[in-house]
C-alpha cells in the first residue's frame, strides 16, 4: 500500500534523509528506532503530511501522499494529543463530529446519541469508561495516552501513527500500552508505523523493524550525509548478536550527534 | 535565623501586613486633614470624613434640586454604559480579528501589518477626530474605548491561538475536521477565557480612555463630574468618587475572574 522511492529530505544543505526505498504491506506493524536528529521523525511527519519531501515519491496506493493531514492516517503524539477543554467522552465523540461535513463540527439529536454510544464502546476498550466524565489535565500521562488512541481509532483510519506515544511513560504502564496497542492494531487491521527511542521497544512490539541510520561520515562537513534505514527486520526471528549490533551502531551515532550539539 | 527570602508570613500575619499600609495612609491623611482645618476650617484640600460623608450623602441618596436626579447612580449607570458598549465592541472585534489572524496565515499577511501600526496610534491623539467624526454625543466615547483597546486585545489573542499546540491542529484534522470546525471546536472554546483574561487587563485602559473623553466633552458621568467640581476645589465629591470608581474596577474584574472559573472549569483542573 505504502511506497517510498529514492526519496530525499534536504534542510537547505543539510541533508536528513536519502535514498530511501521501501514498501510496506496492509497490516504491517513497523517500529522506526534510531538515534535522535536521524530523521525517523521527519519520515513520520511526511506520511502524516506535515513535511514535504525534497526529491523522490513517497506513494500511497501508488498516489502522492497528500500534503496534508487527513483522516486515513491517525496520529498519537508523545503529548498535546487531546482537546484539554473537552471531556475523555467529548473527547472521543469530537471524532464523530469532525466526521461528517459541516460548519462547526457539533452533532445533535440522533447522530449525538450514536456517536455517545461509540465513543463509550470505545473507551470501553481502552479502559477508560470509568473516567468519561474528566478533563484531560485529571488524567494520567498513560489514561491521557489511552485516550489519544481510543479518539485516533475512532476516525477509523487505515494507517495510525505513533510517535514516541510511550517516551514520557513509567515501564510497568508502558507494558500495559504495548498491550493495548497490539490488540487495536489486530482488532481494528491498522497499519501502524511507531517511533520509538527504545531499541527493545522495536524488537517487542512490531512485525518489522527500520533502523535510521548514516552510513557515510565526514567529519569536515558533518551534515553532508543523511540517514537511510541501515536495517530493515522482519523482527520476531532476530537473533541476540543483531540487535547488539544496531544498540551499538545507534548509540555510536547519538554520541557523534552529541558531539555535534557540544560543539555547536 | 532563616533568610529573608525563606521567611514566609502565616496567613494572619499575611493578612494584617495588607491591611496596615492602608490604615496608615488613613490615619496620615486624618491627622493632616485635622491639622489644616484646624488652621483654616474653610480649607477645601483635605476635607474631614464628616464633610466627604455629607457629600456622599448629597450626592448618592439625596435627588438633585435642579434635575431631581440621584447624581451618583445617574453618573454611574451613564459611565458603565459607555465602558461596557466600548469593552463589548473591542472584545468582539478583538476576538474576530485574533483568532482569523491567528489561525488563517492568510488573514494574517493581509491584516497583522496594518494592526501593527494602528496599534502603535495613541488613541487620545485620534480622539478629536472622533469628535469631528461621530460628533460630541455617546459614540464617540464608545468608539475612543473600542479603538483604544481593540489592537491589545486582537494581539494579545493571536499571539494565544498561535500558544496552542500545534499538534491539536494536526490531530483535529487527522479525525476529518475542516477549517471551520477546527476553529468552532479547537480554538475558540480555548480563546474564550483568554478573551476574559485578556479583557480584564484591558479594563485599566479602557477606564482611562473613558475618563478622558468624559473629561474633554460630556454632560454626565463619572469622569465629567470629577472634572467639573475640580472648579470649585471640591475633595470632598471627588475623593468619594475615585474611591467609588476604584470599587467598581475591583468589582468587574473580580466578576470577570468568577465567570472564568465558572464557564471554563477544564483550565483550572490538575496541571499541565
């Protein structure tokens, strides 16, 4: 369904990305990891449309992805997801509203008990029925992360992404989310794409596993080079060595990065 | 002994060193009011509480001889009339001008450049224009607190609606919303106590402007009778009326501050 081909990001002279060519499956489930400033996120932001690309295509179902969001592809951000002055349910049911065409994106009558009766199926599967009647700043990091995927989910998009949606959470609720993410992602037939910073993250969670990477270095002109997927896993079947060897090429760019900053 | 900048009062404490600045600058003012009347009983600079209370009750429960008006209330309602049509207008306007300019880059390009430079007129400098433009009577005090205070309030929303995050924006439209509904649902109910917010900072200005234009051409209202018993040196109507002015400042914004809790209960829950 999805397509990249030769595709190249330039900041100016900073080259982020280059030469990536891909092709992704209905229902795949794929983990971007790298080290920061590699560009996972920048590829992230071209298939939600908020980043264009510089030379190359990115096609999805062999069209250019449109330039700007839309309600095939859902997104989860690590924070700023969710509509503070709205309720967990109003929440939810904004979904439904922004559904249907219209001026002011609010529903009445039957269209508002149905989109009601949805929105509390769905919070519902994600474990938030009890806590309907709150504001997003009463919840949790990990109640507010849960409402961000029952909203995105109830847009009913084809493609969901999530960019690092679990950074900011504490380990033992992180492996509850991975949970919920995999049961949606098999329940609702998603393709999902995730950035995540955590290598085992990756390696857990999906069905396939880029790695972002620069595999040219020069030291003079630091930003000449850009990053491509340097690994490109079918992940369930990797061995130990592997993923030594991706932590260990990973964490040697985040160092150079690091340099860079220091230096700057 | 702790630091200066460690020590905090107890809330008793807090509230008895609030208190004395002002029971201070009473009991200056008596016993300078006492010296001078002492010397001269007819002096008019500082008069006795006993004569400002026989103004107020002139004033305030007495009806005028010549227009059988109770002149307080009278200048009172005319005065809050003007602030409230001048605020009212500059809050719509304000609203309307922030949030197109802060979320349509396109209004924005056409509109910021020339609302840059109309904000940077000082008002009381186009006033006689206005005199000339709408004439002595009520619009053109209503629209000298409009002007005045509208390029603050439009600014001061744009810049709010540019503060959301723009991860709202991108997420509204991942679930299908259109520009109109972004607007309706994401921005404006985010806008609205910062509309309040942003009208009650304007309120000093707006008495400002309002005081001003009663000043240079009215037949009542608050600041027209400050101005006009400065003739006859008379403190004693005027101490009560700044006093009653400064009241009724503190009344709207504490009532302002209510309504904002009240209408938008999501912004003071938990923190961010």
């Amino acid at each position: 369904m999805l397509e990249a081909r030769n595709l190249w990001k330039r900041y100016g002279d900073k080259v982020v990305l280059e030469q990536i060519n891909l092709k992704v499956k209905e229902g795949e489930f794929i983990t971007l990891v790298g080290a920061s400033g590699c560009g996972k996120s920048t590829f992230l932001k071209m298939l939600l449309g908020t980043e264009t690309l510089s030379s190359g295509e990115l096609l999805l179902d062999g069209q250019p992805i449109p330039a700007e969001p839309g309600a095939d592809r859902g997104i989860v951000f690590q924070q700023y997801s969710v509509f503070p002055h709205m309720t967990v349910l109003q929440n939810v049911m904004a979904a439904k509203g922004f559904q249907r065409p219209g001026l002011t994106g609010w529903l009445f009558g039957a269209a508002k008990r149905q989109a009601r009766d949805e929105a509390m199926v769905m919070l519902r599967e994600v474990g938030l029925e009890n806590a309907h009647s709150l504001y997003p700043a009463e919840l949790s990091g990990g109640m507010r992360q849960r409402l961000a995927i029952a909203q995105a989910l109830l847009g009913k998009p084809r493609i969901l992404l999530l960019d690092e949606p679990f950074g900011a959470l504490d380990p033992g609720i992180r492996a509850d989310m991975h949970e919920l993410v995999l049961r949606l992602w098999r329940e609702h037939q998603l393709t999902v794409f995730m950035v995540t910073h955590d290598l085992k993250e990756g390696f857990y969670l999906g069905t396939r596993l880029w790695v972002f990477d620069k595999t040219r270095h020069d030291p003079q002109a630091p930003h000449a080079y850009g990053a491509s997927i340097t690994y490109d896993l079918a992940v369930g079947n990797t061995d130990h060595r592997t993923f030594e060897k991706i932590d260990q090429s990973v964490t040697l760019t985040e160092k150079e990065t690091d340099k860079l900053y220091e230096i700057n | 002994m702790k630091r200066l900048i460690n020590q905090t009062p107890t809330p008793g404490l807090r509230l008895a060193l609030g208190i004395l600045p002002f029971v201070l600058l009473l009991l200056v003012y008596l016993l300078a009011s006492d010296a001078r009347l002492a010397e001269n009983p007819n002096d008019k600079l500082l008069p006795s509480f006993s004569q400002i209370g026989d103004a107020i009750q002139r004033m305030a429960f007495e009806p005028n001889r010549r227009t059988g008006e109770y002149q307080l209330w009278a200048d009172t309602a005319s005065s809050l009339t003007r602030l409230g049509l001048g605020v009212l207008l500059a809050a719509s306007l304000g609203l309307i001008l922030g949030l197109s300019t802060g979320a349509l880059p396109m209004v924005s390009a056409l509109t910021s450049p020339l609302l840059t430079v109309v904000s940077l007129i000082p008002p009381l400098a186009i006033l006689p224009i206005l005199f000339i433009v709408f004439g002595l009577g009520e619009p053109a005090k209503v629209a000298l607190i409009a002007l005045g205070i509208t390029p603050f309030i439009a600014r001061d929303l744009q810049r709010r609606t540019l503060e959301i995050p723009m991860e709202q924006l991108v997420k509204a439209q991942t679930l299908g919303a259109n520009t109109s509904q972004i607007i309706c649902r994401v921005l404006l109910p985010q806008l609205l106590p910062r509309l309040i917010d942003s009208v009650r900072l304007s309120l000093g200005a707006g008495w400002l402007f309002l005081i001003a234009a009663e000043a240079i051409a009215a037949t009542d209202g608050l600041g027209y009778r400050i101005f006009l018993v400065r003739r006859y040196m008379s403190m004693d109507v005027i101490l009560p009326y700044v006093a009653w002015i400064t009241l009724l400042a503190f009344m709207i914004d504490a009532a302002l501050a209510g309504l904002s809790r009240r209408l938008f209960p999501w912004q003071n829950k938990g923190g961010h």
